[in-house]
C-alpha cells in the first residue's frame, strides 16, 4: 500500500493571521474577487489579479482566530488555527483550505460546502449539514454543509479533536475528465481474428454520460444511470468519446472490444467536473450490483500520500467483486516526476498514460513515481494522441454537426486498455483482475527513450497478451527509496513469482536491462538466477536485489526483467530511488514558559526547489527529510489563547543532520505607532518572502487587528538579501462610533521590508518622513459608495508582496489624505466603486493602480476613477501577461479596457463584450468576454485580435472597442499597443463646452514587447454619438479639439510602430460636455 505520511504542505511557509469579526476588512481586496467559505466557517477573500491577494475574515463568533497563510505557485492555503493541528496529523483533509484551488473549482459560487464525513457517524449529528447519500464503501457519508451554518464547527470538534466516531473529514472534491489508427496499433485486430471482441463482458464507463442515439453505439449499452443533478445526456461529449473508443461498432472506426456491453454511469458534469461521492456511489453501482468485471474512469485529480477515498474504494473492491478499475495517469506529467493523477495510484488500479503514433510517451502524461511510496505508476501506456472517436450531439467537444472529433489525453488511452482488458476476460471469464493487469503488463511493449516511471511496462500489445501463458504475480516490483548516504545501503531483495497458465512446462531465460539517471545503462539490479523452469499449472520464482551502494549517481533507476522463452516473453518494470544527499531535521518547540508545546507547526521551504518530506510523532515532533540545500525555516507557535509567536530561521544551510529547538521566549513585541493620536490600527501583517531557484515566490504571513498579540524572532544567520526578505505592513485610519473606518480622514499605509532578515523589533513613524497623497476619489454613473486599499512590494525581489489589504469604505465622490512610506517598497492600490450589493466582489468598476513609488516629505495628488477609461497595459512585477504566448501553455489576450490611468487596470460591469483572434486569416479563437485564450503554443505569423466591450451603468466610456493587427515572432508578448487620452476634466468627467480644448496623448506599448517606435498616430473625433467623424490636428502630443457647448466626446485612434504593428481604437463618450 501506499505509505501514509502525515502531510502539512511540503513547499509553503507557515505564518498565522489574525482577523477581528466586523472590522472594515470584510469587503474583497483584487479584481473580480471571490469569497471561499471554510469548513470552519471562516471566509476568505481572494483577489484574481496575479492570484497573490489573500484576506482572511474570521466567521461568525470566531473574532480573533488566527490563520495560517502559504502561497506558493496556484495553491494558497489558509487554515485556521484551531484546525492546525487536525490537518497536520491527518484528519481534515488539506484540500478543504486550498482557497486558490476553491475558487478555481467554483465553491465560491455555490450555497453549501460539501464534504465527506469518514467514521460512521450519523450525519443529523453534525449541525447544518444535509445528507446528500451514504458511502458504505468507505463507512461515510456525504453531506452539503450550509455556508450560512456557524455551529457545524462546534459540533465537529471537542476539545481540539473530532467528535467522537469522526475519524476523517474529506473535501467532496471534483475529479477532472483528463482528455483510427491507435485500434490497430495496440493489436486489437489480432485479437479479433483469434475470437476476442469483448462478448459477455460488461465494461462499465463513469464519465459524463453519453449520446445514446449515435450510431456508433448502437446496440451497445445495457444499462444507464445518472448521478447527477444533469440531464442524462452527455453535455461534455467525454463519456460518448471515452465508451465507443470501448466499443464502437463502426467497421472503421471500431473500438476495441465491440462486443462487450456498456454500463453507463454518469458522474461528471458538462464543465469536466466529478463529484467524488458521486464517482464513489457509482464505482459501488458498477462493481457491486451491476457485476462490472471493467471499469473505466478517464479523471483524475492530485495525488497526496496514503490512500483517499477513492483509492480505498478501488482496492476494496478490486478484492471483494473482481473487478479491474482502469484509470487515466493525468495530463500534468509536463510538471515532471510525481505527477501521475489520483486515484490511478491506487495499488489495484491499472494506470494507463500515453503515447503518439509512434509509441513516443506524450509530454503531458502522468509521471511517476507515487508520491509517498515511490511506487511504479502508470502501470502501462495506450494511444492517447490524436483519437478519434464519437462526438456527441449535445457535447461541447468538437464541432457541431460533426458525427466524430480527435480527443488527446489519458481520457483516451484509458478506454483503449479496459477495452483491452475487457478482451481477456472473455478469453479468460476465470481470471482475477490482477491476473489480467499482470497479463497486459507482462506483455507491453516497452519505448526506449522513456523510464519506468514515465511508461511503466511499455504500450499495451492485445496481439501479445491473448498468447500471454506467463504471469508475474509481481506486475512491477517497486523497490522504493533508499535513504542517503549509500555506503551504509543494504541490499533490497524482492522476489518475483511467475506463474504458468498453460498446460505444458516453460523454461525461461532470465536477465536485467536497466538504466541510471545519467541514461546509462546500470547493474543495479542483479537476479537470483538466469534460467527458471516454471510448471505447468505452477509457479516457480526468482529473487532480484538492488543495490544501491558504491560510487553512483544518485536518482532514479529503472528497467525491466525481461524473461524469454520459445514462444513467449514476460516483460517486468523494477525501479529504486538512490535517495541525493540528504538529512533530517527534527523540530521541537517550548512555549512562554519553557516548557514542550504540541501547539506549533513548522514548514521548510527550500532555496533550490527541493521538496520536503514531513512526519509528525504522537507527542507532536515534527520530522522534516530533506535533500541538502538551503531551507528557511517558518514556526508558528500559539500563544495563550489569542496570540502567535512566529520563529523564522531565514537561512538553514542543510548539510547534515538537525535538531532545532524553537523557543517562543525568543520573541519580541512588533507594535507599530504614528504621530496622530485619533489613529487607530486596522491591521497588520508580518511574514516573509523567499525566492527559489526556477522563480515563483513562496510565502507565509501573520495578518491581525492587534500587534501587541503577536511576537516574532530570527534564529540563525541571515539569508542572502537577494532570496529572502521579512516584511510588515501595517494599516492605520481613524475609527468612527461605531468601530468601523468608513470615510476616515486620513490613512497610513505602511510597509517595511528587511532584506535577508527576518521581521523584528517594533518602531514609531513619524509623518515628516512619509510621502502625503491627497487623493480624489470620483463617481461613475450612480452609486455614491466605494473601498479602497493598498498592497506594499519589495523593491529589491519584486514579487515580494503581502497577501492582502483592507479595504476601508468611502462615500463617493470625495477626498483624503493617504500616507505612505517610501524606502525599499512600491505601492499597488486598489479602488472599488461599489454596487447594489455592497461587496466589492460584485463592484461595478475596479480600479488597480500598479506599483507606484513615492518620495518622502512630499506632497502629491492622486484622482481616482477618472475620465477617460480606455484600453492600458501597466507593467507587471516580472509580467507580461496582457498579450503573451504563456511558453507553450496558451497564447492569451486580455488588455484591460477601462483603466483611468495608464499604470491601471481598469474592469467594469459590462452588458456585453466581444473578442476574437485570427491567425494568418483563420479564425483561430472567439468569446463573449474581453478575454480570448488560445490553448497550446502558437506559430508565428500575423494576428488580428478584436475585442469590445459596452457597459450602460455610466454615460462616460459606454462603449470600447479595440482592434489590433500584429506580427508574432516568437517573442512571447505581443508587440499590442494602446492609445491613452489624459484631459484635464472636473470632478464630474467633465469638460468646458463651447471653446477650444486641448488632450494630451500618447501610445503605450505592451510591457516585454520589442521596442519600436511610433511611426504614425491619428485622432479622429465625434461630437454626435458616432454618426459623423472627423480628423482632429495633433500637436507635440496635444489633440486640438473644439468643443460644442454641450454633449459627449467620442474618440478614435490609430497607430502604426515602425515595425508595422497597429492598433485601432474607439472610446465612445470619452467624456462629457458642460
């Protein structure tokens, strides 16, 4: 089995945070935010621009919960504190405080949470929670949990553990659907010509749904069921695909076991999405009352350590029924080792990955090797490039009107092997399930150029496996990792067992084939024996040893156990893991008073990329393997009810073995005070920022309405002040009656950064030293309600930013003073004009100004949300993402068309919008959005991108609309280019009508882009909605216009850079007339 490792996050740096219940951060802090509600009752507030902005708002009677804040890559955990220490010995599953992979799976949007409660306890005994189905397979239940419920936690936990007969909350997670010559190429025609189409087997398919009327499927399916709130029919067009590549009856485009029967589960949405209890109820269906001997399941999602659920329900009943669960490895394998998807590592699964035509392993296929374990997965490899098979009706796959489509992924090299499977059966209706995995494994064909870890036995070969006499009871033999150093390695034996189906005795000749990770050939593995004569009926077995001592490189070693005979062959994969040089830490924490504290959690994160390992003992000392290198060491320890104390070693050089002894009476107070004494702390926030080898940021923070309940400390050298960074920013503004901030005066906005050092110590800000914005905040169209905030970044590492700001409610228009400091940071603020609902996630326009940077001592003024909102393209802390082709992930286009500003991103609600792309002519991409992303990596060539957008709840900047027509060269942004218009108007968007008027303009390049120059501008001009339009004389950059005494501005622009690119852009009422 899979070993079971007690996990916290492996590569994320644990702070806490606190938040006070009713303080003015309850309003969302990005563009187009989103709310997570936490099993806890807790909510989150993301902000979508760049992923990076986290605010946690305690839930209802929780005022003063702490959080723990980790950020790395498109993962932000937030786990409150009294959940700590469940999730990090194993019984709250961390997915339930994956807010970043929340949001993406959409439970932000939806009235309930839900979870699986594993133990056995009735689910009327956890308050708020609706049982949605019982899940015997595991002893659980299924249940929605009302977001609006605040006992539901209470009654979870007792005493800081799970209610007694709760051993285990699970998120009810979403699996994900992982998508006529590959027939042919997997040996399905000689298997025919033997006999072997699939008769009497049923093969049941759990995917979403399927088109029953096409005709490739006629006949075919026995039995249906849905599990789901959808409409039988397959709106994906996934299931159709995944069941005739199983078994069309097309003459040309037949599947592989035509004769096989059809039993149709679905559990999977039109979106892609699969409700875990859904998969689980439906595997129990398929296995248990439809006696299934196959089952094909083409989703997956991210493997953890142990076993889940799902991979529970596999191996149970695997052993119980008999039946085989064939499983997709997962389309993330560009992400390289350990990539293979949930729940295909289940032990009994058959984990299929894929080749091209040409048996070369895909890029994007699941690789192993199993996390936890170092198991072998994928077991084996089918086609999974370029299938084509039905395309139904209904499904959003392929083109309309189509009868059939091309489909790339393991989805498709999935059905191919329990087609295959579904073969043997037939041949063998005795066989157990691991005698058919071991049977088609034995039998594959190996590539090459691909590892165990990549292909596990090779490609699936039907030709072969229906004359396949000799099965290996051992279908791969996994020798795990062995620990460094390797000269005091001990010989790893396993031994493996042949068994002889057939009637006669086999002698085989036995030998290793094996590589290191220098791509050399390796005598790792060594064999009892060359020669095994195995009897009929009977088994005979050889012992195979790896050694992992001696002067060798260290990684992964794999290869095959090839056995020959007259007229058969038995292929086996083997690996060991040469463990690089590594060591333990063990960490052990004293509290306030000196004595041992189980109340703590640390994280490692590491310099150069490296993936910690963690265990946690009973008494709570924390065992961290690790491979030598340079780790900052993050530990959070509670302190008294309502505090935190944050120990940050930034530098541990890892070059043996450690014991680190965190001691909280190491910290100190970091209370921040101002000059003004009505000031009042909104919050503050303490943490760090590494950057590793290869980019990305990890980081952890500590965020709380009161300073004086937190204490931090460094322990050990300082980290070079170029890869790590302490900072703290704090949030000061006058509180009204009632508590709240709304309409403050003034605001401090402070930050420090403390390059290579941990945050300590406290200080006091003086307003002489700090840069004074007096700030005018305007109105569009109607409301009279907005919130504004600010982020603070490291001048130094520029993707060192805090998590989150509040966002303090202002009434509209008006004026303030904002006070900020100056050295080492640069600010990003964000401006929401709020709608009829007051949050800010459903804000009618965003505004977010970009690192701007200040000078202390002075004054300056600052207009927000003013006139004329048009197309931007701000530089990004290392970003370029307005026009780019993302390496080969996607080319996407998403300039901002309503930025006030040309360092602002600018969105508004809209009533429509419109973009599309063509590629040297053909249309390449269309959305109603102001986005249009292409999957893939592009070629190069000529791109005409047109997008547009109307929006009717101002009268200013109602409609926008931009077309460009660029050339791409392989330079990943995109040489787009903007016109910005910047009038002197007052405070209602307006400008003196009836005489000449002067606005500045000028052209703004997409950050990244290759330079050139501007080799054409014109501006044309509208004073009647558009009906006529006339050329408008531009000097030194100045527009000369003479206006009418009253109406709108329209304005249209077109520019051409030396090097041929163009824009073409109109704003429709620019601005008004008075």
């Amino acid at each position: 089995m899979k070993r079971a490792i007690r996990t916290v996050v492996a590569t994320a740096i644990l702070c806490g945070a606190t938040t006070a219940s009713g303080q003015a951060n309850t309003v969302t802090d990005g563009d187009n935010g989103q709310v997570v509600t936490l099993v806890t009752g807790d909510r989150v507030l993301l902000g979508a621009s760049g992923g990076t902005r986290v605010t946690p708002v305690a839930g209802e009677g929780r005022a003063g919960t702490r959080f723990s804040i980790r950020q790395q890559g498109d993962h932000t955990y937030v786990i409150p504190s009294d959940a700590a220490r469940l999730v990090t010995i194993g019984q709250l599953d961390l997915q339930l405080f994956d807010v970043a992979m929340l949001a993406r799976e959409g439970y932000d949007d939806r009235p309930d949470l839900p979870l699986i409660v594993q133990g056995g306890v009735a689910a009327k005994s956890l308050a708020g929670t609706e049982k949605v189905r019982q899940l015997a397979a595991i002893d659980g239940t299924a249940v929605r949990l009302s977001k609006t419920n605040s006992t539901f936690w209470r009654s979870l936990i007792s005493n800081g553990t799970l209610t007694s007969g709760v051993r285990k909350v699970w998120l009810d997670r979403k699996l994900h659907l992982t998508l006529d010559r590959s027939v042919p190429q997997i040996g399905a025609p000689s298997a025919w010509q033997a006999g072997y189409t699939g008769a009497g087997v049923k093969v049941a398919v759990l995917d979403s749904g399927v088109d029953a009327t096409h005709p490739d499927l006629a006949g075919k399916i026995a039995l249906q069921k849905n599990f789901t709130t959808e409409p039988d029919t397959d709106l994906a067009g996934h299931g159709t695909h995944v069941a005739s590549t199983v078994a069309s009856v097309d003459p040309v485009y037949r599947g592989v076991a035509p004769s096989a029967s059809l039993l149709i589960g679905k559990v999977c949405l039109g979106n892609g999405q699969c409700d875990l209890s859904a998969v689980l109820t439906a595997m129990e269906w398929a296995s248990t009352e439809q006696h299934a001997k196959v089952v094909n399941m083409s989703m997956g999602g991210q493997d953890q350590p142990g076993d889940d659920p799902i991979e529970q329900t596999i191996n149970r009943l695997t052993a119980q029924n008999g039946t085989l669960f064939v499983l997709g490895a997962g389309n993330n394998g560009q992400g390289g080792q350990q990539t293979v998807a949930s729940p295909s590592t289940a032990n009994a699964a058959l984990s299929v990955g894929a080749v091209d035509r040409n048996d070369a392993v895909a890029p994007f296929s699941g690789q192993g090797p199993r996390i936890g374990d170092h198991a072998i997965k994928p077991d084996l490899t089918a086609p999974g490039v370029g299938i084509v098979a039905a395309r139904s009706k209904d499904g959003i796959m392929g083109t309309p009107g189509e009868l059939r489509m091309p489909g790339t992924g393991t989805s498709m090299s999935s059905p191919h092997v329990a087609g295959a499977a579904a073969l043997l059966f037939q041949q063998h209706p005795d066989w157990t399930p691991a005698q058919v995995k071991a049977a088609l494994m034995a039998s594959a064909t190996p590539s090459a150029d691909a590892s165990a870890f990549q292909q596990g036995a090779g490609r699936v070969d039907l030709a072969k496996a229906i004359t396949q006499k000799i099965l290996p009871e051992q279908p791969s033999i996994s020798f795990g990792k062995a620990l460094w150093p390797h000269n005091d390695d001990q010989l790893i034996k396993r031994t493996l067992t042949y068994r002889n189906m057939g009637d006669t005795d086999v002698t085989l000749a036995l030998r290793v084939d094996a590589t290191g990770p220098d791509g050399k050939p390796a005598t790792t593995f060594t064999l009892s024996a060359t020669s095994l004569t195995i009897p009929a009926g009977g088994t005979a077995s050889v012992d195979i040893t790896a050694d992992t001592r001696g002067e060798h490189p260290d990684g992964n070693y794999t290869g095959q156990v090839i056995a020959t005979g007259t007229g058969t062959s038995v292929r086996t994969p083997v690996a060991v893991v040469r463990e690089v040089e590594s060591y333990n830490v063990t960490v052990t924490a004293l509290d306030r008073n000196g004595k041992a504290t189980s109340h703590f959690m640390a994280l490692a994160g590491s310099y150069e990329g490296h993936n910690p390992e963690y265990s946690v003992d009973e008494d709570s000392t924390m065992h961290i393997r690790a491979p030598r290198g340079h780790y900052v060491l993050a530990t959070e320890l509670r302190n008294g009810q309502d505090g935190t104390d944050l120990v940050t070693a930034p530098w541990v050089d890892l070059s043996a073995d450690r014991v680190i002894t965190v001691d909280a009476r190491t910290a100190k107070p970091v209370t921040v005070t101002v000059d003004r004494a009505n000031a009042s702390l909104v919050a503050g926030t303490i943490g760090s920022v590494i950057l590793p080898d290869g980019g990305g940021f990890l980081a952890g923070w500590i965020e709380t309405p009161d300073l004086s309940k937190v204490g931090t400390a460094q322990i050990g050298p300082d980290a070079p002040a170029g890869r790590f960074t302490g900072g703290q920013q704090a949030m000061f503004a006058v509180a009204g009656a009632d508590g709240e901030f709304k309409d403050s005066p003034y605001v401090y906005n402070l930050a420090w950064f403390t390059p290579g050092k941990a945050y300590t110590g406290s200080r006091h800000v003086r307003d002489s030293k700090l840069a004074t914005v007096r700030t005018e905040n305007l109105l569009q169209g109607k409301g009279g309600t907005g919130a504004k905030g600010a982020i603070a970044s490291s001048t130094q590492l520029p993707t060192a930013m805090f998590p989150g700001t509040p966002l303090l409610p202002m009434s509209l228009p008006s004026t303030r003073d904002e006070l900020f400091t100056t050295e080492g940071v640069t600010w990003t603020g964000f401006f929401f004009q709020l709608g009829a609902s007051q949050d800010p996630d459903q804000a009618d326009v965003q505004q977010q100004a970009l690192l701007r940077t200040y000078q202390p001592g002075r004054r300056s003024a600052e207009r927000w949300n003013g006139a004329v909102f048009g197309p931007s393209l701000p530089q990004r802390a290392g970003d370029t993402r307005w026009a780019n082709q993302e390496a080969d992930r996607s080319m996407i286009f998403q300039v901002p068309l309503f930025g006030s500003a040309p360092d602002t991103v600018g969105r508004s609600k809209l009533d429509s919008a419109h973009s599309s792309v063509l590629r040297d002519g053909t249309k390449v991409c269309e959305s109603d959005d102001v986005v249009c992303r292409i999957p893939g990596a592009q070629p190069q060539g000529r791109y005409r991108v047109a997008t547009e957008a109307a929006r009717s709840l101002t009268d200013t900047s109602t409609k926008v609309s931009v077309v460009w027509d660029v050339c791409y060269d392989g330079t990943p942004a995109l040489p787009v280019q903007v016109v910005r218009f910047a009038p002197v108007l007052d405070a209602a968007n307006s400008a003196p009508g009836a005489r000449a008027f002067e606005v500045p303009v000028s052209v703004q390049r997409n950050p990244g882009s290759k330079a050139a120059d501007v080799a054409s501008l014109t501006v044309d001009v509208s004073y009647d909605g558009g009906a006529h339009w006339q050329q408008a004389p531009l000097i030194n950059g100045q527009v000369l216009l003479q206006h009418p005494a009253s109406g709108y501005v329209s304005l249209r622009a077109k520019a051409t850079d030396t090097a041929g690119n163009t824009v073409e852009q109109t704003i429709m009422r620019a601005y008004r007339l008075r």
